[in-house]
C-alpha cells in the first residue's frame, strides 16, 4: 500500500478540526453559504437508499426554533448558522448520518469555518416537532458552524469548553487497534498509520471514542463498543452508531487524501466478520481495490 499524502489541506483538516463554542458575530457571505449547500449535497452516501436532506431556515442563520432545539446549549453558544441533518431509511441511518455530515463538517474545517455538533439524541422527538422533521427521520445532532471567536476571551472560552468532556484527548492507538486477532492490542505498521490516526481524531459525543480497529487478512474492520459509560443510561447509547459513522468518514476522507480506492462493506452484505469480543459490535469493514 502507497500511503504519500497527496491532499494535505485535506488530510490536515482531519486531524485539525476542533469543536469551536464561540463564534464570531460576523455571518457567512452569500458564496460561503452557496459552497455549503454544495458540500450538503454531494456528501458521499454510505447506504444509497438512504434519504439524507437537510432542515435550516434561510441563509441557515440560527433562529429561536433551533435555539431551543438545542436545549439549555443553545444559551452557551453563539454560532451565527446552524442546520438539523436527517435521514431516513432502514439501514444503519445513524451510521450513515455521521458519515455523511463529517465529510461536511472536514470540508468546512478546510474553507477556516469552525464547527460542533449538538447532540439530541436524548430530545429526538421533540427536536422532531420543534424542527418540522418527517415523523420517521433520525436526526442525533444538530450542526453549528460559523466563524471562531477571534477575541481573546472567546478563545479561551473555546479551549476551555474542550477541556471540559476532555476534547483535547484522544486513546492511543496501541489501545484501540489490533493486528490478526483481538488478542493483544499493538501499534499499527507505518502504512496504516495515516489512516488510523485519523480514524482515532475522529469527534464524538462526550468524547467517547467507541471505535475499535483490527486489521485482518488485509482488510480494515472498525467495531464499536456495545455499551459506553460516558453516553449515559438510555437513547444516549445509540451515538456509537453517529460516532462510528463520522469515524468511518474520517477513514474514506484520509484514504481520499493518500489517493488510495477501497468501499465500505457493511456487516448486512454478510461478510465474515473475524471472530471479536461480545462487548464489540462490527460496523463495517474497508476493502482496498
Ligand atoms: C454526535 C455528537 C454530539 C455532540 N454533542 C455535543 C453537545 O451537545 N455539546 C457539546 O459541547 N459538544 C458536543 N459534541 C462535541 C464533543 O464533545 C467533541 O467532539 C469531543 O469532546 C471531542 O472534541 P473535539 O471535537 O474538539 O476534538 C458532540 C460531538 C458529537 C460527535
């Protein structure tokens, strides 16, 4: 495998990209706004049948309605746009919703536009209702986006705000990924090394991380823990699906960058999925061409 980045503003924003909390007032232009709505619709699909689309309301300028949507986050951030990303489909919709809006979120990463997610998991109906969202999208997280804050105090606010769920750090890889069998944890041999590290500065929620790597017979499978303390009691435990999706994204994004072809299989196309903990889940597995 050749692993020379060739798209390094790319690769960079994969590995760069922060949750910026405070924004500078300043809105985006008209042709900023445009770019955005391109990178919304040609966001890769990982499942085609799934309907992805996207709620804003216009030039996504941040209203009342998503500031309540958001819950009591909406009075700690002061993002001047907003959008509600959705799916619809049977097949792994969160999975394939994490996937689709992190190649946004890396795009907006590379035009200097800082971003966060905002969970809803835990108030997905009524984020339903308060958003107009068909009665059967899946939603998971709200996207913000805009300048970040310049000021001195909103820097600080931002890096603070990151400490916080601890954003700023990341499991290494010689606890998250395995070589031929789950056996031992080990760190990767340097050609996979670009593509796992940017798989591991994937965000998620609460900072998580609930992706696990096994590299087996040539191929990449990515697992994702059953249960994850950190996400709380309830619907909470479902953002391994967004998380995993959005870490699956960084991967395609980091291959994009090094030029290497490969596609997503899913576990319902009926692989043999290597044998794994029970406390691991398969999400998928990269098969290079
Ligand atoms: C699905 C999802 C939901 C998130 N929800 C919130 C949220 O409600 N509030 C918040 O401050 N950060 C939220 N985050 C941001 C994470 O806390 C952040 O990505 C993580 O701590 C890693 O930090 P980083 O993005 O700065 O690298 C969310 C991230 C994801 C992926």
């Amino acid at each position: 495998m050749k692993n020379s980045i060739k798209h390094t503003n790319l690769y960079l924003a994969i590995l760069n990209r922060r949750s910026v909390r405070r924004y500078d007032r300043t809105v985006l232009d008209q042709v900023l706004i445009d770019q955005v709505q391109h990178l919304i619709v040609s966001a890769e699909p990982l499942i085609t049948e799934n309907h992805f689309d996207v709620r804003y309301h216009d030039g996504m300028l941040i209203d009342r309605d998503f500031i309540s949507s958001m819950g009591a986050y909406g009075y700690i951030v002061s993002p001047p746009h907003a959008i509600a990303p959705y799916i619809i489909g049977n097949h792994y919709p969160l999975v394939d919703l994490g996937y689709r809006v992190e190649q946004i979120v890396v795009k907006l990463t590379e035009l200097g536009i800082g971003t966060c997610y905002i969970g809803t998991l835990y108030r997905e109906e009524d984020n339903r209702a308060r958003l107009d969202l068909p009665a059967d999208s899946r939603c998971g997280a709200l996207l913000v986006f805009g300048y970040p804050a310049s000021s001195a105090t909103g820097r600080t606010l931002n890096s603070l705000m990151r400490s916080v769920p601890r954003g700023n750090s990341r499991l290494p890889l010689d606890l998250l990924f395995h070589q031929g069998s789950f056996d031992h944890p080990t760190y990767p041999t340097d050609d996979l090394l670009p593509i796992l590290n940017a798989a591991r500065s994937s965000p998620s929620a609460v900072n998580a991380q609930p992706w696990r790597f096994l590299w087996h017979e040539g191929e990449l499978h990515i697992f994702v823990k059953r249960y994850n303390q950190k996400y709380g009691l309830g619907p909470g435990q479902a953002y391994r699906y967004y998380d995993g999706g959005i870490c699956l994204a960084n991967i395609k994004l980091a291959m994009n960058a090094q030029e290497l072809e490969g596609e997503w299989i899913l576990p319902n196309h009926g692989y043999n999925i290597p044998s794994h903990p029970s406390t691991l889940e398969p999400l998928a597995k990269w098969v290079f061409r």
